[in-house]
C-alpha cells in the first residue's frame, strides 16, 4: 500500500454490538488505533457509535491519537431517520448536525449516510416529502462546513434501488450530495450494471466479501471483485474504496471478536484489491467545488 493508493478501513467491521438495539460499542476505538496502525490501515472510515457518544474531552483523546499514529478519518458514517414529523425530526437534525461538527473536527471531507430507514416504496408521499426536505437541509449543514454527503445503496432507504436513488438525487445538490456505493445483489452484471447507472454521482464504494449469507474474503465472494474492480478501475473512478465488512467479524457473542484475526482478514482483502487484480489505483476523492 502506498500513499497513491489508500484504501479505507470501516471501524464497524470491529465493532460485535453493531446491529445491537442501543449500539452501544464493545471497543473503544481510541483502545483499538494501535492494532489498526500495524495492519497498516492509515485512512478510515469511522462508524457513527465510535464516536456518538464521546465526550469533547474523548474526541480530544482520540484526536490526539489519530494524529500520533499517522492514521487519518476521512468519513464518518451516520445513520439518522430522516421522515419523521415536527418535534421528533427537528431532534434528528440537531443530531445530524453534531455529528457533522464531529467529522470537521475529526477531519473528515465526507458524511456517509444510510437514507432514512424506510424503503422508497412504503413511504407516503408526506413522509417522502419530509424526506426530501431533510436532506436539502443536510446538505445545507454540509455546505456550512465544507462537507459532502454520500448516501449508501442499501435496502430498507430511499437508495434501495437505482431509480429512487436517481429521483432522490435529482432533487439534491449534484456538489455537495453523492453516492456510497456497494452493489444491490451478487452478480457481476447487477454490480456493473448499477455501478454504471449511478456512476455520475459515485465518490466512495464499499467493499464486503459473501459467499450466500456469510460474510468471507473477497477472494471467495459470490461477486467476481477481480473483474468488478477490473471494471470500476478502468472507468476511471477515483473516489474512496473501503473495506466494510470483513470475514470472521460476525460472532456470537462480543467477547468472541479476534480483532487480530478481522485485521489480518481485512488486509487481505486490501491487498487484494490492490495486487491480486493486478491494478494499481490511484484513489483520490473529488471534493466538493
């Protein structure tokens, strides 16, 4: 891994609590920086509970860490409801907007975010309408701080399939709200197939390898990643790739995560991308102009 080349490590890929109810972390992530630095992950993609619950004083902390290690945050990753009415959504904006406060200090140029956690096609047209007018106001927020937005493909949000993503995105600010993209199924015609359908406005993929419902290394996916980064690699793409989800970080109870073990699968999958495919990408991330 080179400089030229840095590839990004999602801090939810350590963290057993992820899909827990009150998502309250395990690990502290300023206790697992120095692991993270050994397997030569510098640049990373920062799950919101990491960091949500911090006081300033921990952010300080964690700050001061970062720097020491060398180790730099580009994204924050958030996951705010975005239809909800009146007292109940202006509460949900306060809270975007700490969190954005939280990735300037860090130093992030990006917020990626889950949009909403309603699919596109159980929202009424008043909840749609909420929807649409938060995230106007998100990307107003970001624009304050000279932040970006990309909002993650994903089930269950407004981006759960390529046409509601493009309708969402069209009612957005085309330089200040973007893409996270991973693909929507396993085939390698699905992924470059919506890859391509989104590609105007894709700044940061995800990368997670499955084999049917288990997570494994990209090497073993039911998705082609050689000829799918082949693919993104010769479009010229040159926003952010990160690994998310890595093998062996699905466990049954918290104290089972090997965080050696997830590190060391999560940098193969790096190297990978890297070598395994023969190609040699130059990522750097478009900022907003």
């Amino acid at each position: 891994m080179t400089e030229a080349t840095p590839i990004l490590l999602n801090t939810i890929a350590l963290e057993p609590n992820r899909w827990t109810e009150d998502k309250i972390p395990h690990f502290k992530l300023v206790d697992l920086l120095p692991a993270i630095a050994k397997h030569r992950f510098h640049d990373l993609e920062i799950w919101q509970y990491h960091v949500d619950r911090l006081t300033q004083g921990e952010l300080d902390e964690l700050k001061s860490r970062l720097d020491s290690l060398g180790i730099s945050t580009p994204v924050v990753g958030i996951y705010p409801t975005i239809h909800l009415e009146r007292k109940e959504g202006h509460d949900q904006l306060v809270h975007v907007e700490r969190l954005m406060d939280i990735a300037s200090f860090l130093g992030a140029d990006t917020v990626k975010m889950f949009v909403g956690s309603v699919g596109s096609g159980k929202l009424d047209v008043e909840a749609h309408g909420r929807s649409l007018r938060f995230l106007e106001r998100m990307s107003e927020m970001a624009a304050e701080r000279d932040l970006r937005i990309t909002g993650e493909t994903h089930a269950n949000t407004l981006f759960d399939t390529i046409e509601s993503t493009l309708r969402t995105l069209d009612r957005l600010d085309p330089k200040r709200f973007g893409v996270c993209f991973q693909p929507y199924d396993g085939s390698l015609a699905g992924a470059i197939g919506a890859f391509t359908a989104l590609r105007d406005r894709i700044w940061h993929l995800h990368f997670q390898g499955r084999k049917g419902r288990e997570l494994c290394l990209l090497l073993d996916a039911d998705l082609d990643y050689a000829e799918y980064t082949r693919f993104i690699a010769a479009s010229g793409f040159s926003g952010y790739l990160c690994i998310e989800f890595v093998k062996d970080c699905v466990v049954a109870s918290p104290e089972e995560l090997d965080v050696e073990l997830v590190l060391a699968n999560a940098e193969k999958d790096r190297e990978f991308v890297r070598s395994e495919t023969g190609i040699d990408l130059h990522i750097q991330a478009t900022q907003p102009k």
